[in-house]
C-alpha cells in the first residue's frame, strides 16, 4: 500500500514537474515572436514593437484567470455557459466541471493547494497558449496600431475568444468533440486559425501603413532593420513549438501508452516529435521553392508547414507530414501574395496567410487523410464533415470578433496612431527617446513595385500628404525640398 | 494579519483532499474581494494607459504637424 502511494504521488509530481518545464520553454515563443517582430519593424518602431509584445503579458494573464479558465470549462456546449455540475462532463469521468466555483478566480482549485498539483500548472500552459494568440495577431499589425489598442484586442481573442473555440474542439466535453469527433490534436485551427482570422478582421479596419501602396495601388516593400533579428527570433518560436507540442499532451500513468491527447485518446511524445520536425524540414523546403529562394518565406514556410500539421501530430505519418507541409508552405506564400497584392491588406509578417489560412486548412486536411480515428472518450469518428463543421463554426467567431472589435476601436479614434506619429516613428512619439543612438540615423530606403529602391521621406511624406488630403478635402503636394528638409527622420 | 487557517502544516496536509487543503482565503468573502480589486486594477490600468497614450498621441501629432506646416 505504501509502495503504491509512492508509485502515485511520483507519477503526479512528475506530470506536474512535465508541464511546468513545457511552460518555462514556450516562454521561448514569446521571447521569439518579439525578436521576430522587432527585426521586421523599422528602426523608428523597434522599441513599441518589444513592449507591445511584453505587455502582451500583462493583459491577457489575467484576462484568462478570472475569465478564460472558466470560459474553457463552461462553455463547451455553445456559445452560453453550461450552469450544471456535471452539464457537459461524461458521466463518471470526473475531469471537467464547471458551476460549482472550478477555475473562478478566488475557487481553490486557482490557489496554493496542497490536494492539486495540476491544475495550476495546466492553467499555466493554457495560458501560454493564450499569449502565443496574441502575438500572431501582434506581428501582422506592427508600425501603425496603438499599443492600447493592440491590448483590448488581444485581451478580447487571448482572454476568451481562441477560450470559447478550444472548450468547443480542444475538450473532453466539447460539443464538436462529443458529436462530431473532431480532432485538432496541437491547435492548428483553434490557436493559429482563430488568431490568423481574427487578425485578418483587425486588418480590415486598420488599414495599411502610411506608404505600403503606391497611387495605383502596387505594394512596396519596407526593408525590416535587422533582418538576422528576425530570422533568429523565428528559430526561437520554433524551439518554443517544440514544447507547445509537449503541452498538447497529458500524462496518463495508469494506461498505456502512458500519454494521450488533449481528448484523452491514445498519443504518444514520440509521434509529435517525429511529426514537428518533419513538417519543418518539409515546410523549409517547400517555402524555399514556392517562394523562390526568399529568405523570408523559406523560413516561414517551414512555421506554415507546422501550423498545418499540427491537427493531426498525434496520428500522421512522417512521410505524409512531410508532403503535407511542403505544400503548405507554398499555399501560405500563394495566399500571403493574394493578400498583399489583390486584396492590399498589409500584414507584416504574413500572419494571416501562415496561421490563419494554413491552420484551418491544416484543419480540413486531417480530414481527408486521418477520417475514422476514435476521438475522445466516446470514440467519436472523426470525419471530413466534422472537420468542415469545426472551421465552420470557428471561423466566423474569429473574423468577427476580429473584425467588430477593431471597428468599435476605430470609430472612437482608438485604434491607428495618428499619421503624423507614424511617419515620425512610434518610440519617438510613444517613449520621447532615441533607443538606439549608437546606430546613426540613416535614410532609410523602400522598395518600389518594380524592384527600385527609393529614399523614403519622399514617398512617405507624398503618401502622408496623400492621406490628409482625402481627409482634409484639398490636395497637398510636397515638393523635394520640403521633403528633404531634415526636420524628420524616417 | 494571520491567514493562515489551520494550527499547523500537518493539519493542512489532513486536509489535503483535492478540495481545500490550505489556500489562503479559499471560497471565502476575502478571495472574492481580492478578486474583485485584482480585476478592478486590471481594468483601471487599461483604461489609464489607453487615455494617456491618446493624450500623448495628440500632443506629439501636433507638434510635427506645426513644424511641418501641415
């Protein structure tokens, strides 16, 4: 008896101890996507981009404390929260309840427990999760939103919206799980769809930045101040994946094969493995030739590929990963293109295209090649028309969220910086200070449709002047001395 | 300010059910205001950081649009 208390109580601190050091590395995604994202910015932008990132934490934690944990738990049956105790938890099962206080904020169940190892540390990769939301979000929008803005939105997505998508599709009791057996095993629908879509919503309303289009409309291109920032922060977000992956397990000690997925069906760590570096290798290569050699896309293809893979993990094979996420890449540079150039929607480091498009069709690929594997504990079929039904419900409650958010936003004059501001830079404006005074401030070039490269203050300040003119009602036309004039720096 | 509610630590772990077991305040009147303050600095953070980047936001747009004559 003494010896099977001890067996117990070890394989419980050791699954508290697993996710733990699964949260302690996803704070690499993080560390990553501010990399990534202040190495794209300009140099006028770099610091406002690092602190949108940061205070990223500050407002979805708590957000997700007091109001997603319990989301997750009471709102797997629709979009109104189940009241019962045991409204839309299997009967007998004992794992998720919700309407007698679990995962409030002031419930011991979200406290110093000495009878809970788990549940703390199971919030904490949750919330993990929720940051990493909002910082796909925060790369598309960089250079023009204001940092408030940018926090009401990713409270709003990290705090309840990807909340209400995973207590649908990412639960035991989920009714997209229990009726439809769909299967989503490391979110590529339910985090990286839902944040790519209600994105692809904010971007609507936003707008491009100041001189991202010339007057007939063709895309320039602003060259990222330090593109080896960039490329690093990228290999931190996916050093970070690794152990996202790890999170989307749970251990189960008393059943072989010792691990199961987020449905508590049968996984294990080594199928992940073989299935996240994979899709990168495949991913890598495909955005390499889709893309042509772009160095941007070679690597973002690789993060496309995963993102696509990511439903299906626990059960596809290596060789068709690898085909997958080789086509995946070129779909989201194709996609990536159509956004930029047809629909002129400026999204600065693809985000739409790599985890939006490429995760909800990742979605719908697990449908096609991975249909009639039991899902959950009813063993629920999973079917191509479940799939279906799972983007079909996700997919609005993202955009339009997105899309309604962002617009409440821009009506009260909250959401864009003024231009302005955005033409001098944003630390400037936002901080009052030069953070990089060792590196001299030089004219900084932007990439005409045609491949020419151009001084910047000409084209900005005309695009500026462009801008206030439709506002204003009269035309502005800068001269080459005014815009030479040395009064800004951009 | 004593919070903490048993006698001793081996009272607590006798507790140690999967319910309570020692969390300070647990599913009591002072979790739930310290709640409710948590949550309510939250916002006010929010709320004071979105009016005073607007503030700022202004004053700067102002200023550069003097000194460029727009």
């Amino acid at each position: 008896m003494f010896a099977q208390e001890t067996v117990d109580l070890t394989a419980t601190v050791f699954t508290e101890a697993y996710y733990f050091f699964t949260v302690a590395l996803m704070w690499l995604l993080h560390v990553g996507f501010m990399t990534y994202e202040a190495g794209v910015s300009r140099r006028k932008n770099v610091m406002a981009t690092a602190i949108k990132n940061i205070l990223t934490i500050a407002v979805v934690t708590p957000t997700f404390y007091y109001l997603g944990w319990w989301a997750y738990f009471c709102m797997q049956e629709g979009l109104l929260p189940t009241t019962t105790a045991d409204g839309n938890q299997p009967e007998g099962s004992g794992f998720y309840f919700c309407g007698d206080g679990y995962g409030l904020g002031w419930d011991a169940s979200m406290g110093p427990n000495l009878g809970d190892n788990i549940t703390a540390v199971f919030w904490a990769a949750f919330v993990l999760f929720a940051w990493t939301t909002g910082s796909i979000m925060s790369g598309a929008i960089i250079e023009r939103v204001r940092t408030s803005a940018y926090l009401w939105l990713t409270a709003l997505m990290g705090g309840l919206i990807w909340v209400i998508a995973a207590a649908w599709g990412w639960s035991y009791g989920g009714w997209l799980t229990l009726h439809f057996g769909y299967h989503d095993f490391a979110a590529s629908g339910l985090v990286h769809g839902v944040a790519g879509i209600f994105t692809l919503g904010v971007l609507f309303n936003l707008g491009p930045r100041i001189g991202r289009y010339d007057r007939d409309g063709n895309a320039r291109s602003f060259k990222p101040h330090n593109l080896h920032m960039t490329l690093q922060g990228l290999m931190l977000i996916f050093t970070g994946f690794y152990a996202f992956y790890a999170a989307c397990l749970a251990i189960t000690a008393n059943q072989v094969p010792g691990w199961a997925n987020i449905y508590f069906s049968p996984a294990t760590l080594g199928a992940i493995t073989l299935t996240i570096t994979m899709g990168f290798a495949g991913g890598f290569a495909g955005g390499y030739f889709f893309s042509q050699r772009d160095p941007f896309w070679t690597i973002s293809g690789g993060l496309a590929g995963v993102v696509a893979v990511s439903a299906g993990a626990d059960i596809y094979s290596p060789s068709l990963v690898f085909i997958l996420a080789f086509l995946m890449a070129g779909f989201a540079y194709y996609v990536g293109s159509f956004l930029e150039n047809k629909m002129r929607l400026d999204d600065a480091v693809g985000a739409v295209a790599v985890h939006g498009f490429a995760g909800f069709t990742g979605v719908i690929l697990l449908g096609i090649f991975a249909s009639g594997y039991p899902t959950g504990a009813y063993n629920v079929e999973t079917t191509l028309l479940g799939q279906l039904v799972g983007v079909a419900a996700m997919f609005p409650l993202a955009f339009l969220s997105g899309y309604g958010a962002s617009w409440i936003l821009k009506k009260l004059n909250l959401l864009r910086v003024l231009p302005a501001v955005e033409l001098e830079g944003l630390d400037i404006a936002e901080y009052g200070e030069d953070f990089f005074p060792e590196m001299g401030v030089r004219g900084e070039v932007i990439v005409e449709a045609d491949g020419t490269n151009v001084p910047a203050e000409v084209v900005l300040r005309q695009a500026m002047a462009d801008a206030m003119a439709v506002s204003n009602g009269h035309e502005i036309d800068l001269t080459k001395e005014e815009a030479d004039d040395g009064h800004i720096s951009v | 300010m004593d919070t903490f509610p048993y006698e001793s630590w081996e009272e607590a772990l006798a507790d140690a059910d999967g319910s309570t077991g020692y969390y300070t305040w647990a599913n009591g009147t002072g979790s739930v205001v310290l709640a409710i303050l948590a949550i309510a600095l939250s916002i006010a953070w929010m709320v004071w950081l979105t009016r005073n980047e607007a503030k700022h936001l202004e004053h700067c747009a102002a200023r550069l649009n003097e000194k460029w004559g727009l």
